[in-house]
C-alpha cells in the first residue's frame, strides 16, 4: 500500500481520464477486478522470489519497464524476440547484453496464462513488475494503473535515438525524456532509478582514464573514488561490473548524495548537478529521502502512462506475436 502523501496525488490523477488507445481505454488500478483478480497478487509473490534468489534482478526489472516505455510507448515491445522480417528491440546496441529479466517476464505470464487465459497484457506486467522489483528492495510501493495494450512490432533500429545514452548532458536528457511527455523533473528523478544496479566498467572509463581525450582522470570526480574505480574497473576489464551508487542492491536516495560528493559513476548522472533544477532536487532528496521514494513512484506513475504507439492486442506470451483476440 502506498503512503497516504502519495495516495492523495494519484487521487488527482484518478480525476483525468489516461487514454492511451484509438479505443479511447482508461488505464485503472481495477482493470483486471472481474476477469483476474489475483494477477497483482501473483506477479508480486513471483517477484519476490526471484529477487530472494537474485537481488541483482531488482534493477534490471525495474530497467525493462524505463526501455520499454521510452520506446514505442508502454506496449510490452522489448520483450519481443526477432524474426526474419524484424530485428527487434533486444538486438538494438543499447540492449543487447544488457537487458536481463526476460525469462522471469515469461515465467509470470506463463502464471498467469493458466490462472486467467487471454487476459494480462505484457505491458502491464512490466509494470506491475517494476513497482514489485522496487519495493522488494527497499523502495516505497505505488498505485499501477492497468488496461496497457500490447503492441505488435519491434525495432532495433528505433531505440537508439529513443534511450536516454550515457554520455547525455542535461539539455539531451531534457529533451530526450520531452519526446515522451516527460518534464525535466521527472527526468531528474527517474535518473534516481541508479539507485540500483551495475553497469560495465568500460561505460566510465572516458571519466576514469581519458576525460576529454587527455589521458587524465575527470578533475571533478572524487580523487579518493577514482582511485578505488581505478582498483576495482582496471584498463584491462572493460567488462567488469561496478555498483551504480554506494548502496548497492538498496533503492534510496544515496545516489544523490553520492552526485553531491563527486561520486557519480556516468556522465549522464554527473549531469544532473550542472543544472540548478538538478542540485536542487539532489540535495532535498538527500534531506527527505522519504519525499524522493514517494514522488519516485509518483514519476513512475506518469512514465506508465505514456500510450503505445501502435497498440495490437494482449499477446498470450510476451516474446511472439499472435493474430489479434
């Protein structure tokens, strides 16, 4: 259940009609009331479990949700596997070797397959999924508004120009999350979904070993930091992995802290202090990292909501397209 604060905002939004479909669908927490009542329920005991055998699992379902939305709106699209007229989104450079989770998203609609055939939408698993992922690992839970529309077509070549890359500055960052209907705000606090996770050592090691093609360390990370990054991520593994933020596998508000103190890992996080929107909400949320947890789900919420592009119908597994029921 969702703290009063940020039940008293979804009410608000509960006010105006999400329509993300020709067929003018309301997104509602109640969607699946009468025809399956338990999805909410089995969705989040599956993830509870597989955050129980793999903490790590946390951030890259939570991942799935942010690459699927910003791509072709919230259709279920990334989950799709290739065929031989279409080279889907799992095969875009942005994702290949990076997403993970697809084999639990098929093991919680197989679930749910069997307890209510034809009826739970990919999309709204993903979502359900992210929620559940976050507040198994420390994060506040919210409301998920459902009724998503799975979409039919995938394409790698779409998701480069989508994403939001790791060497964005503020203003591309701004922009990039505008094209979906998100303000720089949100941007600013979805950014604090690094809260969780890993990422490749080579995607810093520009700041690390060669800031600006100068063989130099970024003069504005920690020197105390850089040199532990520097024992921990050397020139020869490119491909080891390092903890987003100091409280690794923990959802709260130290990846800010960790930006105030020069402790940020990627160039995109980094940019966030460069605007004053960015320093300001860096240091409220480590003053009241409650009100961050809240307004995080909150975000969530909004980015959920961005309509599909091509909405297809509820696919019957996550990975194929089927003829429309």
């Amino acid at each position: 259940m969702a703290p009063t604060s940020l039940r008293s905002v979804v009410f608000l939004v509960l006010t105006v009609a999400i329509v993300v479909s020709d067929a003018q669908l309301q997104l509602s927490e109640t969607f699946y009331d009468a025809t399956c009542p338990q999805a909410a329920s089995i969705v989040q005991q599956k993830v509870n479990a597989f955050v129980d055998a793999d903490r790590g699992l946390a951030a890259a379902l939570m991942r799935l949700h942010f690459h699927d939305c910003f791509v072709r709106g919230c259709d279920g699209s990334v989950l799709l596997n290739s065929t031989e007229s279409m080279l889907t989104e799992k095969e875009a450079l942005l994702n290949k070797g990076s997403l993970r989770g697809f084999e639990q998203i098929d093991e919680i609609k197989m679930e749910l397959e069997c307890a209510c055939p034809g009826v739970v939408s990919c999309a709204d698993i993903l979502a359900l999924v992210a929620r559940d992922a976050t507040a198994k690992v420390g994060g506040t839970s919210w409301p998920v508004f459902l009724g998503r529309i799975d979409g039919g077509a995938s394409f790698a070549d779409e998701v480069n120009s989508s994403l939001p890359e790791r060497t964005d500055n503020f203003t591309q960052l701004v922009a990039r999350f505008a094209r979906v209907g998100l303000d720089a705000r949100d941007m600013v606090i979805l950014s604090g979904g690094h809260s969780i996770g890993q990422v490749h050592c080579g995607a810093f090691f520009e700041r690390l070993y060669n800031f600006q093609g100068l063989n130099i360390t970024d003069p504005a990370m920690d020197p105390e930091f850089a040199a532990m990054l520097k024992v921990q991520c050397p020139q020869t593994k490119p491909f080891g992995f390092m903890a987003l933020d100091a409280t690794n596998g923990t959802f709260d508000s130290a990846y800010y802290l960790d930006l105030l103190t020069n402790k940020g890992l990627l160039e995109s996080d980094v940019a966030l202090l460069s605007d004053p929107l960015g320093v300001e909400y860096a240091i409220r949320a480590v003053q009241d990292p409650m009100a961050f947890l809240n307004e995080f789900g909150w975000a969530m919420i909004k980015m959920g909501a961005i309509p599909a592009l091509e909405p297809y119908g509820w696919r019957r597994h996550c990975a194929f397209v089927e003829p429309k029921y």
